[in-house]
C-alpha cells in the first residue's frame, strides 16, 4: 500500500510501506544462533561474579529478567552473515553489548523512577539506589573488561555507542515534564539511546567478520534504523501492550513525564488529547485515572496507527540497507528480525 502522511514538523514524507508484520513470515527469536545465544547468557552469568555478593545479586536480577537479546542476536548475525565463524569470539564481544544494555536499563529505572521492569521490581527498588548505581557501574567495567581485548576500532565503536546512550539520556531529561519536545528531537533521543548501540553491535559483527569497510557502514546503517523502528514499537506498546506480557502498566512513559512517539502525533491530531496529555506530563506522580483518559485518547487520535507507520518506515529503511548482502541463513535473520521487531506484543 502507498501510505502518505505529515509528520508533526510538517514535512511531508511519501512513502511505500509493506505491512511486513503480515507479508513477512516471522521466525523464532534466536534465527538459528540459538547455541551463540546460549553461550552469551552463560558468559553474562560468568562475568557477574563478584566477591561482593550484592554486585552478583543485582546483576543476576537484571540479567535474569530476560529480555529480548536483540544487541546480541544482532551482533551474532551480522558477524555470521558475512562469513564469520569463530563463535567463541563473537560470543564474548556480544556479551559485552549486552552487559553495557543492563547497565543502563538499572539506571534508566532509577532516573525515570521506574518501579518495574520485565514484569520485576527495578534494581534500585530491591537492593537500594546507591547499590543499584554502583551495580550499573559495575556493568559498565565488565563490558568494558570484554572489549578491551579486542583492538582499537572495537574499542572505539563501543565507546561511541556508550557516549550517545549517556547524550541520549540527557537530552532525553532536558525535556521531562516539558511540552517543547518535537518529533524531531524524540528521533534524536530514539537514536542516541537505543539505535547506537545496535548500530555499533552490527558494524563489530560485520567487521571482526573481515567486511568491506562499505559493508560495514551498511549493516550500520541497518542497525540504526531498526534501532529506532524497535524503540517506536516500544513506544506503542506502552499505550496498547498487554501488562503481563510487556511487564510494565500502560501509559507508564506518560506517568514518568515522558512524551513519545504516540502522544506527540496524538498532541498534533487533538485538541483533547493535548490538553490531557500535556497536563499529565507537567505531574508528579499523576493519578492513574488521568493516565488512562490520556491512552484512550492517544488510540481515539489514531496516533497509533500513524506511529506505527513510522516503524514500519524505519524497518524499510532497515531492509533496503542490507543490499550488499548475500542470502544465506544468517542474512534472511537479519531481515526477519525486521518483521519480528514489528511484528511483537512485548
């Protein structure tokens, strides 16, 4: 289908969008890395020993949650797909992706003031903030201690990631509780915190695989854009999600003060909504009734459907960036997880 709409900004984008959520078969979560999954949580166990049993706690906490391993899986398949087979090696520095994922999911929970998490109670609330920041930190060095063995160019694409999550959780505080926040902007925080660090896990797969430096730049340019079409779907299920299944009460962003994707084009296609929206995000600790008045007001707006339109834009712009790829199995999971990435209800 043509899907022709105005973004918030007022700039016009046309674009031909495949609903893959349907033309697209899903595949298993782990596409056939299932055994370098595996291995990766059981070096995430390995490395969070501690002689401080409180360090090891916490980080069990978290690390046990679950989650979707997508920096992992993304890492793992870019590496394989284009030739890579060294398993051990692309285990340890998809570990390290991960271990630097948990530490900024324990101190996103503490600056958002998040009491849950994968359907837990947040680390900070268990263990206590002071533990819980010295947890992420501990985190942060594991990683860290991973990719240190790996040479400069590792190092330094890691170290870029982890300076755009901490520029992205600052831009992201500047507009807490504010109504200034533009789409615009909202991508910018989207890339910063969630889309770099998937980008830098896909451009290490494909170079410690031997990649061209062009094959690179293009699976980065893939883990980007999937990047902030996953974040945009995160986005959505905060108003539509299934408590049980996401772990988390719906309009939980709006409830921290938090505009996203969804209540920024409801904001724009409403008056009622923008009146609501912007009075619960101006609240500390807003009652839950205003909270859902403001969900239903973000569906009613079809703020929604359009959200997830830009999803499916970015998982476009995903897909179009693996063409220097070769099919093989581990290409296909590459594309797959675009529709998986879509396609989820959690």
């Amino acid at each position: 289908m043509v899907d022709i709409w105005t973004m918030p900004e007022g700039v016009t984008l046309k674009y031909e969008l495949v609903n893959m959520r349907h033309t697209m078969t899903t595949a298993p979560w782990d596409f056939g890395i299932g055994k370098e999954l595996e291995m990766v949580d059981a070096r995430l166990q390995e490395m969070v020993r501690s002689q401080e049993q409180i360090l090891t706690d916490a980080s069990m906490h978290v690390i046990n949650a679950g989650g979707k391993r997508l920096r992992p899986t993304v890492t793992i398949l870019s590496y394989k797909s284009f030739g890579g087979t060294d398993s051990k090696k692309i285990v340890e520095i998809a570990a390290g992706f991960e271990l630097i994922h948990s530490a900024t999911l324990i101190h996103d929970d503490i600056n958002d003031g998040g009491t849950t998490r994968r359907g837990r109670v947040t680390v900070y609330k268990k263990y206590g903030i002071h533990d819980a920041i010295v947890t992420g930190d501990f985190l942060f060095a594991k990683a860290f201690q991973i990719g240190g063995v790996f040479d400069k160019v590792v190092v330094e694409t890691t170290a870029d990631a982890c300076a755009s999550l901490a520029e992205g959780e600052i831009l992201q505080n500047r507009y807490r509780h504010k109504k200034s926040l533009t789409v615009d902007t909202y991508l910018k925080i989207m890339e910063r915190k969630t889309a770099q660090p998937i980008k830098a896990g896909a451009m290490v797969g494909a170079y410690l695989a031997g990649a061209s430096p062009e094959e690179i730049e293009s699976v980065g340019k893939y883990g980007l854009s999937l990047g902030i079409a996953f974040q945009i779907i995160d986005d959505v299920l905060d108003f539509t999600g299934d408590e049980k299944k996401t772990g988390k009460a719906a309009g939980n962003d709006l409830r921290e003060g938090n505009l996203t994707l969804p209540s920024l084009l409801a904001i724009k296609g409403s008056d009622d909504a923008r009146k609501a929206i912007l009075e619960v995000i101006a609240t500390e600790g807003p009652s839950p009734e205003s909270v859902k008045k403001c969900t239903e007001l973000v569906s009613r707006a079809g703020a929604i459907e359009k959200a997830r339109a830009m999803g499916e834009y970015y998982g476009m712009e995903a897909l179009h960036s693996l063409g220097c790829l070769s099919n093989n199995g581990y290409s296909k999971g590459l594309r797959d997880l675009v529709a998986k990435v879509l396609s989820r209800e959690a």
